[in-house]
C-alpha cells in the first residue's frame, strides 16, 4: 500500500513546525544563529583534536591539525561577523539571536567572554556591535 503522503523538496517532513520552518526560511538571524552553531560545534572539536594529539602524533601531523585548527577558527569569526551584522526581520527572530548570544556567555570556565566570536566587528566590541544591528532591526520589526 502506498502512503497518501508524498515528501516534495523543499518542504518539512510530517510533524514539523511549520511557523518555525517558515521563520528559518525567511528570518535571516535565524539562519544566521543556526551557521554560527554549527561554525562553533565544528571550531570546538578541532579545538580538542588538536590538544588531545598533542605530544601523540608526528610534528608534521600536528602542524596539519593546528593549519585545520586556525581555518575553522576563520569560519567560526566568519559566521561570528556575520551574525552579528545580520539584523533579524521578526521579534522570533531577535529573540532567538539574543538568547543563543546569551549562551556564549555561559561557558563554564570562561569568565565574560567567548572564544568562538571575533573580539572585534567593524572597529567596536561584538557586543557592541550586534546590540547596534538589534536595535536597529527592532525599530523595523515594531514598525
């Protein structure tokens, strides 16, 4: 017996959300919020497969996973800047950026600061900078 339901590209499978699809499809910030995490996730292994090699494999073998290590590095700044500049276009959308920046704070065992956020975005602290583009981005959502 074939089923009545027939999954198309581009749409959710049965029991999905469809407000939360339809926000991560056209909120920007949650796109945003979604490449940074996994920018970060893939940052943080590289991170602890680099240390947990230390002094266990070949100096070539380990300047490799530290050239692996400093490009994920870039891509988790990259997806940081990003976030930071993108302004969320729904109230969901603002609220998700600042909860999930929240958790950047949270770390255990780092005071006050994240290692997976460039320190600085356009010549200001990030902080600085993503309370700008919020700010901005909740004049337009009010409007």
């Amino acid at each position: 017996m074939t089923s009545p339901f027939k999954i198309v590209a581009g749409t959710t499978a049965p029991g999905a959300d469809p407000a939360e699809e339809f926000f991560k499809q056209h909120d920007p910030a949650l796109r945003a919020v979604d490449a940074h995490r996994r920018a970060a996730k893939i940052f943080n292994e590289a991170v602890r497969i680099e240390f947990a090699s230390y002094g266990k494999v070949t100096e070539a073998a380990y300047a490799r996973l530290n050239e692996i290590t400093r490009a994920r590095t870039d891509d988790c700044f990259a997806a940081g800047y990003s976030l930071v500049k993108t302004q969320p276009t729904t109230m969901l959308g603002a609220i998700a950026m600042l909860q999930y920046l929240a958790t950047l704070f949270d770390e255990p065992g780092i005071p006050m600061e994240s290692n997976v956020m460039p320190e600085t975005v356009e010549g200001e602290a990030w902080p600085c900078a993503v309370f700008r583009t919020l700010a901005s981005a909740l004049m337009e959502v009010q409007s």
